[in-house]
C-alpha cells in the first residue's frame, strides 16, 4: 500500500505521451496551447484612438481656442495627416490618430459645428489623452501566450488579434475507457432486480469531455480468458487504459492478474486512502498506462479528480494552482488514511467555507450531487477542526 | 444612463425563451436540465454487498464460531438463499445480499477454505455491517435531480443509473453573434496598417460554446442601410442578436438608429460602468432581444459575463449562487460609476484574495490572460480597502 503522495508521485513520473496538434480557433477553448504564440505586430499596431471626438495636437491648444476642423476619419479609413496646429480632425474610435495629432479633445468637452470645434475653456489636454498608444500592450515578436495555457475565451480574442485562425493545442493520448462488472448493463437497458446500470464510465466520459479528452467506451464481463483476450486488444490500440471495477479481492477481481500476465508492471495496488483503496496502477515497457480504479462510484469520480485529471495537465505543461478551503465543522476520522471528505463549498465573504455532506459511503453517488468536490484530509491525523483550510479538490466550479 | 443594477433588472425581466430538447446522455454535460428526474427504482435497487467475503445472519454469530460455506455468488448472479444460520455465502462486492443474510464478513476478518469460514474470535458482527441497504441513497419515485440542475459528470452518473440514455435539457434562443466595424478584418486576414482582425465575436462565441450555447457569426460595415437590411434579416431569423460595436457617440455608430427604426425598443443606452458605459439594450414585441455590446474587447467581455450570462442561466432556472473575493490592496475610483476591476485571484488558506490587474484600458485585452475575473466595485464608493470583501465575476476558474 502507498501513500497518496506516493501514489501521486508515481504515477506524475511517467508523463502522458501528448503531441501537438492543429485546431480551428473555434475549436480550441478549453484546450491546452502547445505552441508560444507572440504578438505578429505591435499591440495596438497603431496610435489607436480610444474616444470619438476631435484629434488635435496638444501641445497648439490654449484655453478658448478654436479649431478648423480639416477632416473626418472613420475607424478603417486610412489615416489623414494633421497640417496645422489650429486644425483637427473629426475621429472616431478605433481609428489611427492622424499624423501631427497627439491627442483627442471627446465631442462632450466642447461645441462643434460643421467646419469649427471650440473646446469648453476649463479643459485640460494632456499629450496621448485618450490614445490606446502603439505597443503599449505588446511589442511585435513579444511572447504573449505560452506553452501550457489553457485557453479560456479571453485566449481567444488574444489568438485572433495575431491571425491564429488555428492553433497549437496538445491532443490527448488514445485513451479507452472500460467498465467491468457482470452486475452492469447498459443505460438503455431494463436492469433484472440483481443487475444495475453503468454509471462510471458514462461520467468519467463526460468530466473528460469537458477538457476535450475524447475516449472510446467498453465494457468486459468478469470473465478471465474473455477479460484477457479484451485487455490485449486494447493495449494495442490505444495508449491509455482507464478501468472501473475488479481490482478488489474479489474472486472474480481479475484485472491485476490479467495485466500482470500482459506485461503491465505494478507500481502500485491500493492507496492509503478512503474511498478508493483498491486503486491499481501500472505500466508496460513500451509506455502503455493503466489506470485501474475502484468500481464504487465516488472512489472511481475521486480517482479521476485527485490523480488522472492532474497527470495529464501537467503532462500538458500547465499549472494547476492549488486551492485549500476552510473546513466547516469538526470531523473525526480514526483509520491512518487520507480522508476524501465529501464536502460542499458556500463562500462568504471571500472565504471558501467547506460543509462536510453526508452520504452513505462509496456506493452513494447521488450524494455527489450536492457536492463540489472533496477535502483531503491527510492521513496521520484524526480530528480535523473548524476553521482549518484543507486542499480542496473541485470537480465542478462552486460559484 | 442606468445603474448596473437597473440595467440587470430590465434585461432579466424579459427571459429567454428557452424550449426543452432531447440529448443522448453523452452530449448533456454542462447543459441545464429541463425536466425532474426521479428514481426509477430503489437507490441501491437491492440490499448490496460492499466487501468481498462471507453474507451471515448476525443473529447467528458468536465468538469461535465456523461456517459451512453453503455457496458462492458473484456481482450480477441470481440472489442465493441462506438456509441456515451455520452457513455462510462467499459474496461479492456488487452482488444482491442473499435472503436470509443480514451482515457480511471480510475475508480479512477470518480463515477461510474451501467447505468452511471461520472469522477470527475477536470480532464484532452488526446487522447490516458491510451492506449498502435497498433504498437508502433514494426511493423509487423520488425526485433526485430538479429542473434547472447544471448536468456536471456527477450529475451524469445519477442520470445514467437511472436510464437516462438521453435527457430533457434547455435549448438556447437562436443566436446571432454580429461584429461591426470598417477596421476589422476576419482574423485569417493580414491587417492593413490601419486594420485589425477581428476579436470579440471568436471570443464571445468560445464562451458561449463551453455553455454548450451554438451562435452564428456576422460581420457588418459601418454603413446605415446594409447595417439596416442586414439586421433586419437577423431579426426575421434569430431570438436574440449579440452586436459589437457600433453604440458609441461616432458619426458611424448607427446601431441605435437602425435598431429603433426596425422597432427594437431601446431599454437602455448607457450603463453607470466602467468599461461598458456605451451598452445598448432593446427588444420588440415579437420577443426579439438585441444587446448591444461596446466593441472594446474587455467591455464586450465583461458585459457577455455580468449581463448576458446570468440572463440565459436564470432564464433555464438555474440558481447561480453569487461569490465575493477579498480586495488584496486598496483601490480608489473617483467616478460615480461601478467600477468593474480586473483581478487575478490567488487563494490562500480558503481565502479568495483578489490581486488588481493593471491594463492599458478597456482596448487592452492581451491584459485578460493574466486575470480571472472582474471584481465589481459599487459607484457609491470611491476608496475600496485592502481585506474588503466585493462581488467577483469570474470569466474562468482561479483553481
């Protein structure tokens, strides 16, 4: 048996193999960057104007002063050059500032008719007044997105503005999902009153997803030949093995057996934690991953969260900031393992304040949907107080 | 010119109109439920054994006591029957509790070989030790997802044992997400000096798309009547339309004109908010909704994530608890407007702490990367201290 940290550790030591591949923009958000993107021009690329008014030049105006107004430019026109310092020129924002011009006086400080513009007497102009100034926000070449970013939609205006029409993002490792179980029939079908319908790999597909990791689904009977031939199969189409179920000490538990007999090396068969303790992990030689997770529904969703989901981040380049909440009522827990409390998250006042939510152990999942994520409660303690900040593992958002 | 708060009453007095449609299961994630799910069945469906072992009847235990092993049953077999309190049923985790049993024992817990199982003399047998007891999670009929649930792989494993193999989920008003602008150019395009490509509709349609929210994209110029034909034939097609730019105070910002004359009733023009202040809101009799957006990037930004957002989720009755970050150092803000600050947040030990930003103004969007949100900041004030607590808005998650 390992620790959590252990386990962690182990299995971070063999990153996931994960090349780049190329995406429409409109494909890329919540995908992982592979590739430094740098500004192709400068930031704005021009003198933009940032308000519609009149473009002067600052250093020609005194209170009282009235303008010739020597020409209108629109956002997209070509830019026109300020001739006179007792000129301006007519401008609308996300224009180019005109040539001579350093500033622009917005239509509410002053009184405009067709030919003349006279500023309010009490105004003051500075020089770049309202100017989103030519590099300001990034010089050409300038790295402005690295490796590793998760794209969020704010990525995405700042990959649009440089023309990444597509991208760089990294695709996931071949990954096949597989439950086991003689006990388990499909969604669809009418369970017998002894069977039950799948629900993990449904809902590891779905938390998958959600980071664009797209993975192929089966489903094996506790058969050993048939397990065995299954298994094999799938070692050689695909890099990545995650498998619920049968990895416990039942009779029918073939799965470390099989894999043992098909070259994948043990690095580890349960983890000092609760729920899922039974948690198999290893790989083969030629770089092929198995994730075998315990079959009871939260142990399996805590799995994915605490291990899974963080190994292929960081295989990506991307760091996950750790998060801590404040634990919200004392809770005691006697055996020496890291304690996963099913917790639910109200913030107040900025505080993330962590309300233990009660299921009936590890077979109860549809406690899971009152709940935000887990608190992990380490191992050489049992009494964990109120008010004590614990990492917090999410596997939705809390607000 | 409204408040924020006028603002966000008048949009969410007018819903969305959202229509419940059908999805497989696998497509549901992060989609809104449209419809109460109930139990289809007692949660557990049968009084399931939760440790590989031995199924008793605890009535017949005593210290030193050895059991025939009368049978074996494994997950997914026909339910057993115990005949007599001196045997025991080798069981697995899964598996129905035979009749006549009330309690298993691990095989950790005793000696075992083939005819008998002899626990060892220490321990203590309770009734239901080690059994997920029938009807426990829910009851057969109760309502264990509500209308308006946000569907998170959690929630995908609850609908997966019941059945669901596709789901009721609220589909989005018909969109069209509209650019204007004669600067712009589609962002495969090598920009004049004076151009730029276009950022906001990629970004607004990203964010949309992680809602599962499909959108159309159009790009206008900035010339009354192909701007007034063009949107009049959106509004023929579309619920709602997204625009930006076009709403400021230029000679070309035709948007409110050409809106009012196609009978969209402005609600507002104008919003007491910095970035923003330029947002148009306006819908017509016939249920069409039209928001129109200032085009800076970090206004269109922020407005989709205050405004827009919350509209369309409370619109599919989803209760979006609010969350307040802790301001980490003091800000002032003389104008009589909502401040909305960009901030990264950074937790430490439970605490959301709320690190300004600095920008180069609302143009300033390659800024976006490095934040998480905007922290809004009322217009009655003008000093906002370091440790107070104020409304975040989070465009992605800090953790």
């Amino acid at each position: 048996m390992v620790s959590v940290q252990q386990a962690e550790e182990i299995i971070q030591s063999v990153p996931a193999v994960v090349r780049p591949e190329t995406v429409p923009l409109n494909h890329a958000v919540n995908r992982v960057l592979a590739e430094e993107v740098t500004a192709d021009r400068d930031l704005p690329p021009f003198n933009r104007v940032a308000m519609d008014g009149f473009a002067v030049d600052s250093r020609g105006f005194s209170p009282g002063k009235r303008y010739t107004v020597a020409g209108m430019q629109a956002a997209g026109d070509d830019p026109l050059l300020l001739a006179h310092p007792d000129t301006c020129i007519e401008i609308m924002t996300g224009a180019v500032l005109p040539g001579g011009a350093d500033a622009v006086i917005p239509y509410e400080w002053g009184t405009a008719n067709e030919t003349t513009f006279t500023p309010h007497p009490h105004i003051t102009i500075t020089p770049w007044m309202n100017v989103h100034r030519k590099g300001t926000d990034a010089r050409q070449g300038e790295a402005i997105l690295a490796t590793g970013t998760v794209i969020s939609p704010a990525e995405v205006a700042v990959l649009a503005s440089v023309g990444k029409a597509s991208v760089n993002v990294y695709a996931f490792p071949a990954t096949a999902l597989v439950s086991t179980g003689n006990e388990l029939v499909p969604v669809q079908a009418r369970p017998l009153a002894h069977q039950i319908r799948q629900s993990n790999t449904p809902a590891l597909q779905a938390a998958m997803a959600t980071m664009g990791w797209k993975v192929d689904l089966f489903h094996f009977k506790d058969d050993y030949n048939h397990l065995y031939t299954s298994i094999e199969n799938l070692l050689g189409q695909y890099d990545v093995l995650i498998v619920t179920g049968g990895v416990s000490k039942g009779k029918f538990d073939y799965l470390p057996q099989v894999l043992e007999k098909l070259k994948v090396k043990k690095l580890f068969h349960s983890v000092a934690q609760k729920p899922g303790k039974p948690f198999w992990y290893g790989h083969r030689p030629d770089g092929k991953v198995v994730f075998a997770l315990p079959g009871n529904p939260v142990s399996a969703h805590l799995c994915f969260y605490r291990y899974i989901r963080p190994w292929i981040l960081r295989s990506m380049k991307v760091t996950v900031p750790g998060v801590q909440a404040m634990l919200a009522s004392e809770v005691r827990f006697e055996p020496p393992l890291t304690y996963f409390l099913q917790v639910q998250i109200r913030t107040e006042q900025g505080v993330l304040r962590a309300f233990p939510v009660a299921g009936h152990g590890s077979g109860d999942f549809i406690n899971l949907k009152n709940v935000h994520g887990f608190l992990e409660l380490p191992a050489n303690q049992n009494e964990f107080k109120s008010g004590e900040a614990y990492t917090f593992i999410p596997f939705r958002t809390p607000f």
